[in-house]
C-alpha cells in the first residue's frame, strides 16, 4: 500500500530524453529541474509536479493503488496539453523494490507497449525509466530517464 511513499517530499531531478523515439536516432536532451511529490489516501495514492525548464513544461504524475488487485495505475498529463494520458501504466512493484509498470498505446500511428520502472531506490536517491517496444515487450528502447535526488 505504501510503494510511493519513498517519493514524498522535494527531488533535484535530472531527466534526459530522446529526441525522436523508435526513429534509429541516438540523440539525447537533458533537464535539470525538481518535483514536489505528496503521499494520500494513508498511502494508497501519490501525486507529484516535476518542473522541468530545459523541456519547457511541467507534469503531474497522478498513482492509484487497486486495493483488490494490489496494482498501481500511473497517470500524467503535461503542461503543454492539459490532457490526461490514456490508458495509465499498471503494475507493481517485485521482492526486490524494482516497480515496472505497463500499458499498450499508439505512437505516430503504430501499436507500442511501453513501460515505466522505478529502481535504485534510497532515502536520497531514486531512478523512472520509460521505454517502447514494438514487439510485444520482446525488446526495449528506453527513451527518458530520470535521476532523483535529495
């Protein structure tokens, strides 16, 4: 119930992403920003803002815990659209504290399952990962990265 509670508070974070996902190209940019991150429901529900200037928006992260299914649903929504993400990523986190969590979606027109992981995680310190695989989860492309701080 209380997976996200290790992201209560304030991060430094740096976030780097690829500039044109599933394209061949291996050009990255970089951000440095922070997000404010708040723990609800006694656990079983977590938002945060992560400001981000090098990208030019911001972005909420909203989690949900499924209290019958044990599983996380994960939404964002950015700044520069206001438009809630659809479908969420759903999943867990395993015995060893890595969370993935995963959803199917569309992407420039093509059929993408993507994935989020949460690992490294300390009281200062803490990775997201976001990949795309467009064979079914066989084979990954991470596309952003993020280091958290404190």
């Amino acid at each position: 119930m209380n997976d996200f509670d290790f992201l209560v508070g304030t991060w430094q974070t740096r976030q780097t992403k690829m500039v044109k996902p599933l394209s061949g190209s291996d050009e990255w940019v970089t951000s440095h920003g922070t997000m404010r991150n708040y723990g609800m429901f006694d656990g079983a529900a977590n938002v945060d803002e992560v400001d981000e200037p090098g990208f030019g928006f911001k972005g909420i992260s909203l989690r949900l815990l499924d209290p019958e299914t044990q599983e996380w649903s994960i939404y964002w929504v950015n700044s520069r659209d206001g438009k809630l993400a659809l479908p969420p990523v759903v999943g867990r986190f395993d015995e060893h504290g890595v969370g993935e969590f995963f959803s199917e979606e569309d992407y420039d027109g093509r059929p993408i399952r993507v994935r989020y992981r949460w690992s490294g995680i300390t009281g200062t310190s803490a990775r997201w990962e976001q990949a795309f695989s467009t064979d079914g989860g066989e084979t990954w492309e991470t596309n952003w990265k993020a280091e958290f701080t404190r």
